[in-house]
C-alpha cells in the first residue's frame, strides 16, 4: 500500500527570491500531487493606483517587478493610449521597443542564471550574470537606472536615445551574439543540463491551452503565441522577427525558446536604431478624458494585460491588473507531477515566476458577496497580529 509524505517548499526557501507556498504530495520520490498557495505578497497595487494622478500610476506599476519593471509600465501607458486616442509619436514607440528588448534579454540571462543555479550548475549561473551586466549599463546610460528606468509615459517616452550614445548601444548588442552562440553551444552539447532538464516538467500543448498559459511557457510546448505579433504594438508592426517555438514542453524546450529568443530581441534592437526617425518623442496629454482602455504587451514572462477606466478626473477609477505569472504558476498543477522531488524545483522555476507580481487579494461573505475588508482593514489586522507576536516572544 502506497504512503503519501508531504513536502513544503515554501512559503520561505532557498530556490524562491519570493514567498510562495508549493505543497508536494510524494511517493517515494515521485511527486503525484502539488497544491500552490498564493496570497503572501499582496501589495495592493491596484487599490494604490486609485489613490495617484495618472502620471504618478506608471512609476508605481514599475514597482510591481523588479525584473521586468518596464514591462507594467508599457502595458499601462498602452492602456491610456488606447483610452485617450492619442497617436503617439514615432521616435516614442521605437524608443519604447528598445527598452522592452534590452528588458528581455536582461530578463532571460537572469533566469538563465538562477536555472543554473537550481540544477547545481553555477558556471552558467556566473556567466549569465557576468555577461547581463552589459546590458544594464546601457540602461544606465540612456536613462540613468540600471533597474526601475521610467522612461514610459502616457502619449509618449520621458527620455530621448542621443545620438552620439547610439553606437555604443549597437556595440553592447553586437558583442552579446558570441555570447548566446557560447550559452546556445553549452546547452545543446553539455550532457548534464540536458540529463537534467529534458523530459523534466513536461506540459503539452493540449494542457498549456488548458491551464491559459503564456510567454515561453506556452511556446515551448508549441503554442504559437505573442502578444509582439498577435496585436502589435510599439514599433513591432515595422519590423522583421520571428516567434520561437518549441514542441517538448520540458525544461530544455523552455531554456531554448529563451535563448533564441535573446537573438530575435537584438535583431529587433538593431532594426530599431536604424530605423528610428528623427522628431518628438511626447505627445504632451495633458488631459484624460472619461471612458475606458486597455494595454497588453509581450513581456519576457508573457502577456501582462492592464485595463484602465476613468471619470474624466486626474486619477483612475478602476485599474486592473494580469501579470503573465498569474497564469503561468497554475501550470506546475500539472508539470511538476509524475517526476521527481529533485525535478520539481527546476520545474517550478521553469516558468520564470514573480509572485509578487501576481499576487492580489478581496475578502468577501460569501453569503451576500459583499467585500467586507478593504486594504486599510488587511493592514490593520497586520499589524494588530505583528504586535501580538511581538508581545508573546518578548514576554518570554
């Protein structure tokens, strides 16, 4: 007769860099069963925006990812474009275009690093990060931030590229190709990252269209999805690249969708230098009318979808927000069962998570479904219970 054991990883361990509760029901050593428990770093975001001037909610949303802290923001502003009409000047949505790429070469090296590092492999953890610093610098350069770069703004972009920065630009995207060609030969010929992650954390393409997956989630087990293609947006319409499938599903097809990726982003970087014309890059809003928008956008995790309303105030209404984690987290329901407990945490970091990112939270009565806690009652009740702690350790 067969004995179940229960295996927390979570809610605070060394594979996360953010809370998140995975619940591993194992026989033996195969993992038949997983509960995902989210809800740890709620941060009411959207109940925030409500409370800021439009200009002010797209540095907040940029707060939402450390990683991908462009990728809110250009979905926002999308948002507001849409709502207002507006026709955003052309320099704008090429200097838009930039970022986003740099955004997710940056992001691909980080978890290509950190999948390294799970698999016990930290050669590839030390020259992914070695060689992602680069690519900072260059944030740093056009806008002064490594991280965090606030360059998107509703109609337009706060930060013009100069000119005379434009070929050192070039150069760091240049130099990055013999890096990928070494990262790309590594992991087709490196016999341990492939006994390590193919066959490991299987999804389907029928269970990936199931659980709504999207991002390299969803393309590494052959949906053909992106957001870059499907609704273009920014400069992408302009511009020639291709969407990178793959037909496994495991952990390898999802380490190779992002590394080719990474050379359909310079690709598109490149383009865009050259191809960016000349003239403003602010449509000056100064006004948002009543109504409502949406904004979605391909971030390195996938569709981040943001819908704005407003009354024709300075401040937004309603602001709804969809992280891609939200979707992606749920597929582990399903890829992380059937292999092992040394598979399992490489197939939860498989999907690139933010939690922090996907996190929100209402209390209802379930009876009249009416909420009844708002975000100032959630705080309270925190530190009514931090307070208590405090007392019964110190009492001691």
């Amino acid at each position: 007769m067969s004995h179940k054991v229960v295996i927390p990883i979570g809610p605070y361990h060394p594979l996360q860099e953010e809370p998140e509760f995975f619940r591993l029901y194992v026989e033996g050593e195969k993992v038949v069963d997983i509960d995902i428990v989210i809800g740890y770093v709620h941060r009411g975001i959207e109940q925030l925006s409500e409370t800021k001037h439009f200009d002010q909610v797209a540095f907040l949303v940029e707060r939402i990812c450390g990683i991908c802290s462009t990728s809110h923001p250009f979905a926002y502003v999308n948002a507001i474009d849409d709502l207002t009409k507006v026709e955003v000047p052309q320099r704008a949505l090429y200097i838009r275009t930039i970022i986003a790429e740099l955004e997710r070469i940056h992001s691909h090296l980080l978890w290509l690093g950190l999948a390294g590092h799970f698999i016990g492999y930290n050669t590839v953890w030390m020259w992914s990060w070695k060689y992602r610093e680069p690519v900072l610098d260059i944030f740093e350069l056009i806008s002064g931030n490594r991280n965090h770069y606030a360059m998107m703004k509703p109609g337009g972009v706060r930060r013009d590229i100069k000119e005379e920065d434009i070929p050192r630009i070039k150069k760091c995207v240049d130099d990055l190709v013999p890096i990928l060609n070494m990262f790309k030969g590594a992991v087709m010929d490196d016999p341990v990252i492939q006994a390590r992650t193919k066959g490991v954390g299987v999804l389907t393409k029928q269970q990936a269209i199931a659980y709504s997956a999207v991002g390299p989630t969803a393309r590494a087990s052959g949906v053909k999805i992106d957001v870059r293609k499907d609704h273009p947006y920014g400069a992408y319409n302009f511009l020639d690249w291709n969407i990178i499938t793959q037909e496994d599903g495991d952990v390898f097809a999802k380490l190779i969708v992002r590394v080719l990726e990474m050379y359909e982003s310079i690709k598109i970087i490149r383009q865009c230098l050259d191809k960016m014309p000349k003239g403003p890059i602010d449509a000056n809003l100064k006004d948002i009318p009543e109504g409502e928008g949406i904004g979605h956008i391909e971030a390195p995790r996938g569709e981040c979808f943001h819908y704005i309303r407003s009354d024709g105030t300075n401040r937004p209404i309603r602001h709804k927000i969809r992280a891609p984690s939200y979707m992606n987290v749920a597929s582990n329901k399903v890829s992380a069962v059937g292999g092992t407990i040394s598979d399992a945490a490489i197939t939860l970091a498989a999907v690139d998570p933010c939690y922090c990112c996907t996190e929100r939270v209402a209390v209802f009565n379930k009876g009249s479904d009416k909420k009844i806690l708002n975000g100032w009652d959630l705080i309270k009740l925190s530190q009514e219970k931090t307070e208590k702690l405090r007392k019964e350790i110190f009492n001691k």
